[in-house]
C-alpha cells in the first residue's frame, strides 16, 4: 500500500507508430490538486482517459490507491470520478433522473442515493434545476451537471477534463470555488490551458507538451516566477535603458512598447522602492509599477517550445 | 448492476416518443389482425366441412397474430436497437459507462436486457390478447406458450444482432439499415434452399427455426440455435467495445 491516490509509472500511448504520450509518470497525494497544463494535442485528454480506465495505455501502469487499473479495473473505477472534455450527458433526462442513474451505476447503495443525489446537487448549485432535462439547461448548468455526476459516488479521485470550457465569468468562479472545495476532501486532477486558472485553484502543477511531460512541480515554483521575477514599468519620460539598470536589484531591464520597460527582478531583492525613489529624482514621471501578468505564459512558453529537460531545471533552479 | 443498465435503458427507450409510438403501432397492428382473425375464422369455418380442414380457434387466430408479429418485427427491432451503441457513440457518453465500475460484459448484456424487456411488452401483450379467447371457446394454452417463447427468442436474437450493428458505427441510421438487411437476409434464407430440406445454409434461417415453436413444438435444438446465436452476437459485441479501449 502507498500513500499516493494516483500513481501513474511510465504511461505510454501510441497511435499507429506515434507516441500520443509518452513515458508521463507521477503520483498525487491525497487532498492534492493537481493542474494538467498543455497546448492543444499535447495529450492531456490521453493522459486522463488511461488514468480513468478508458483507454488502455500501450505501456506502463495506473494504480489508484494502490489498485492496479488493468489488472482489477472495477475496484480502481469505483473510486474515480471523471468527467471527459465531452459531457457525457443523457440530454432526454431530467437532472433528478441522471443523476440517480449516475449513482446507481457508481454502485452507492439504495437507500442513500436520494441523499447523494441531493447532495450532489447541492454542491454543483442545482437544487432549483432538479426537474428539467438536461437537453433544456445552458450550457453551464449542462455543465455542472457533468461535475455533480463525477462526484456523486464521493470518489477519492475526481478527474476533470477542462471543466471550465465555455462559461461564463461568474460560472468560472463557482467552479473554482468548487473544485478547491472537492480537493480539500479527495484528490482532484483538472486539466486546462487558462494559466491563471491553474494558479487559482491548483497546489500542484504539470506542464505536458508533445506527450512528454515537460514540468512537473509545485505551483509556488510557478508563482515565484510569475510574482517575483519580472517587472513592468511605465514612464512618461522615458529614461536610459542603463540609468534603470544600473538600480540595485535589478538584473536585466528589456524595452517593450511605447513608454514601457520590463525589468527582471535578481533573486532575492526587492528593487521596487530604489526605483520610485530614482524615478522621482530624476524626474522620470513613472506612471505605472506592477508585477509583470504575462510572464507565467512567458514560462509556460519557454517550456513548451524549448527542449523539454533544460527547461524544467531552468524552472526548478 | 445489469439491472441498472438495463433500467437505464428501459428509461430511455420510454422518454423518447420513439418507444411509445412504435409501440403504439404494433399494438394497434396485432389488435387489428386479431380481429380479422377471428372474423374470418367464422366465415373459413362455415365453409369447412370435412373434419381434417376444421383447425382450432387459437390456432387460426394465433397464426395470423404471431406471423405478422415475426415479420413485423423485422423492422421494429432495428428501429429500437439502433441507438443502443451507436447513439451513445455519436454523443460521446460512452466514457460515462466505460468509467463506472462496470465490466464490458455487463453494460453489453444491460443494454441487451433492456430492449429484451421493451420487447417481451409486446409479447405479453399478443398472450394476453389471444387469451381473451378463452372466454367464449376452450382455447389451447399450450400452443400461445410455445408461440411466446418462439418469438421471444426471435425477438431476443433480433436484438442481439442489432445491438451488434449498432456497436459498428456512430450513425443510428446506418445501424438500423444494416441490421434490417442482415435480418431480412437470415428471415428468408430457408427460402432459398427450400429445394434441399439437409442443406447447412437453410440451418442458419430464422424462419426454420421459428416455425417449429410456431406449430406448437418446443425443440431444444431449436432453443440452443437462438441460444448460441445471441450469445455469438453478444461477445461480438463486447470485443469490438473492447477494441475501442484497446485502440482509442
């Protein structure tokens, strides 16, 4: 037995000679959440669909909780919620009947599935939703719909395959909440290609790009570099590019647009009042100090179109 | 957690208009021909002198119910199996099914039993009506019981065979178009031998088989024929499911 709820050992999957995924291995621990991030094709979708046992990998294995997926896939699926990038939704059901089936299926005794399906419901925000079809509700009820289905066994492993397609803002954010609300109780995976999402609800980060996995670690690795590491910096005067570089702490300052300058951040040093104060005595008319937004697509970048492994030690350093 | 499948099936199959009008249909087409039948058997009857051409009620009125029952079915089993698989296919909820603790062989079966039990409906349905009979004559029980578990059986490898097709492909249509032609093909296939009663291919036909439940005979030979046929259908069915976990 291992701590881990998810293991995953080498998982390969090839299609014709080429490999969809190729050698991804990683665990979760319990309470953990996990953000699977990837530019399209990179074989997110594959990754999730042999984890929850609905595609076989060509090589390697899944355990979940310690039950090996192939050998004893019916003990491993109980403990699995997942919701595929398509809903998998009966659209001539009602919420109600759905959900019940989706219990009965995920084998939750008789006598609790009202509560269950009550309950469901409760944490995905349908109560008021329970006696229309599916095939009438928006498409982010549909899709809550499709997350309530995923957690209505109370499964240790809750596999969402970007939940947060194609809702709106305030949807986006109950999802959120909701799906840092499940991860305080199981494991839960959600894969995505919004990066400020992962940062939102993830602890855990892994970047794949071409079925290899390119990053795999803490979000704070990716905060850091997101919050600490770069600057942008407005004037109204511009200043020399060297007179900004010469300001203790700061490592690199770099020309983006009109007015503006990005300035990378040495480690460990805090250059923000150096240079307001060196703004104001020179007269520089600084409008505008903020950490640099882009640069947490700037990493996922740099790791997806460079060579896998130097990256990831770049981002571990 | 077979009968949760099939439940769920049963469900479907009722919360579409699709079930309950060809059931409707049916009803009303059986209704229809047991009427005739009785009508008619008055006037043949009277006409019948000699002993050997006088049948029974249950068996005139019986033959004409349970043959269109046969032929009718033809196309109503394809119409309802068609969407089994390949509906769940085309609007990808078959990961919903693959991801709960559930072995191919039973979500196969489920869905089999499901429309086994929309069907036997109808069966129920043509016993209870020939029945009636028996209020105003004696009628042969016997001989509705061996009708029943004919069709049933039919109906059952009807259904297997679709469920097959309709595991094929993603279009219901094209399930439901293919399995009629398989079924017409193996209905009529005695008919193309009937020259030669040994002939192996004749074996195969439906119809050869139905007819003995037909004249009231219960054969077991006859019984394992749609017995292995279903069985045949089904693990055909569970393999190509698996070789879409295998090959994605």
């Amino acid at each position: 037995m291992s701590d881990f709820t998810v293991e995953a050992i080498e998982l390969t999957r090839l299609y014709g000679g080429r490999a969809a995924v190729s050698e991804v291995s990683f665990n979760l621990a319990r309470g953990q959440v996990l953000g699977f991030l990837g530019p399209n094709g990179a074989g997110k979708s594959t990754t999730m669909k042999m984890l929850t046992g609905n595609l076989a990998p060509s090589l390697g294995s899944v355990k979940i909780c310690g039950i090996d997926m192939i050998e004893n896939p019916k003990e491993a699926k109980k403990l699995i919620g997942y919701l595929p990038e398509m809903r998998p939704l009966y659209k001539e059901f009602t919420v109600d009947e759905y959900l019940t089936i989706a219990a009965r299926l995920h084998n939750v005794p008789g006598k609790q599935i009202k509560k269950a399906v009550e309950t469901a419901k409760a944490r995905c925000g349908l109560g008021h939703m329970s006696k229309r079809l599916i095939e009438n509700l928006s498409n982010g009820y549909q899709q809550r719909v499709g997350i309530a289905q995923a957690i209505i066994h109370n499964p240790t492993v809750v596999i969402l395959d970007e939940p947060t397609v194609g809702l709106d803002p305030i949807q986006i954010r109950d999802i959120r909440t909701l799906i840092k609300e499940i991860g305080q109780e199981h494991s839960v995976i959600v894969s995505t290609h919004i990066l400020p999402e992962v940062e939102m609800v993830c602890d855990h980060v892994q970047i794949i790009d071409q079925g290899k996995l390119v990053f795999n670690g803490d979000i704070d690795v990716l905060k850091r570099q997101r919050m600490g590491n770069k600057l942008l910096l407005g004037f109204n005067n511009m200043p020399e590019v060297a007179a900004v570089a010469k300001i203790k702490g700061v490592a690199e300052v770099e020309l983006t647009e009109e007015n503006m300058m990005r300035v990378a951040v040495a480690e460990g040093e805090t250059p923000h009042e150096s240079i307001v104060k060196a703004s104001v005595r020179n007269g520089w008319g600084l409008y505008q100090i903020a950490p640099d937004q882009t640069s947490l697509e700037d990493v996922f970048v740099q790791l997806t179109y460079q060579d896998g492994e130097s990256a990831a030690e770049e981002t571990a350093a | 957690m077979v009968i949760s499948i099939a439940r769920k099936e049963l469900k479907s199959m009722f919360s579409s208009p699709m079930g309950w009008i060809i059931l409707a249909l049916l009803m009303f087409a059986f209704g229809t021909y047991y009427l005739n039948g009785i009508n008619n058997y008055f006037e043949v009857m009277s006409g019948a002198i000699r002993p050997a051409e006088r049948v029974g009620v249950t068996q005139f009125v019986g033959q004409t119910v349970y043959g269109l029952a046969s032929f009718l079915m033809l196309f109503a089993v394809p119409l309802l199996s068609m969407r089994l698989i390949s509906e769940e296919r085309r609007n990808q909820t078959l990961p919903f099914l693959f991801s709960a603790p559930l072995s191919l062989i039973e979500i196969v079966v489920g869905k089999f039993l499901g429309l086994v039990a929309f069907l036997s409906i109808l069966i129920l349905y043509i016993g209870v009506m020939l029945s009636t009979l028996n209020l105003w004559s004696d009628i042969d029980f016997g001989y509705i019981l061996s009708n029943s578990l004919g069709l049933f059986l039919l109906l059952a490898s009807f259904s297997a065979l679709g469920l097959y097709f309709s595991s094929l492909t993603s279009q219901p249509v094209v399930a439901a178009i293919l399995s009629f032609i398989a079924l017409f093909v193996l209905m009529i296939l005695d008919r193309f031998f009937a020259g030669d009663p040994s002939s192996t291919m004749a074996q195969l036909s439906f119809m050869k088989h139905f007819q003995s439940f037909a004249v009231g005979l219960i054969d077991t030979a006859d019984i394992l024929y749609f017995v292995l046929f279903i069985i045949t259908f089904l693990i055909l069915t569970i393999r190509r499911l698996d070789a879409d976990r295998l090959r994605g």
